[in-house]
C-alpha cells in the first residue's frame, strides 16, 4: 500500500459533532451579503462578456487594416 492512510469517519463521530446555528439576524444578514455578492458577481461577468466582444472586434478591424 502507498499514500496515506487515513482513519475513516465513523456514523457516531458524525452525530456527535456539533453544528453551530446563529440566531435568524445573522442568518438574514448573510443571506442579504450573499445576494448582493451574487448579484454583483453576474454583472461582473456580463461587463466582462462585454469587454471580451469589444476586443474581439478591435481585434478584428486591426486585422482587416480597419481605423477604429
């Protein structure tokens, strides 16, 4: 056998740990963090898309001989 060798979980560890709940404040106030990351993470990504067509396109006209 090469590698490590590892002990495995056993179902009672699993039940035994505990699984720390933050009051409904902190709940709400990480699912509005995340949202607003989400949100800007897509807008983000479309300004990039954007970005990426605009090279292309100048790209494309240097190739050509184009002025842009």
């Amino acid at each position: 056998m090469s590698g490590n060798t590892l002990p495995r979980l056993q179902t009672e560890d699993i039940e035994d740990l505990l699984i720390p709940i933050v009051d409904k404040s902190t709940q709400n106030q990480i699912i509005e963090e995340s949202n607003r990351r989400m949100i800007e993470a897509e807008s983000l990504r479309r300004e990039a898309e954007t970005e990426l067509e605009a090279a292309k396109h100048r790209i494309e006209a240097m190739s050509l001989g184009e002025v842009t």
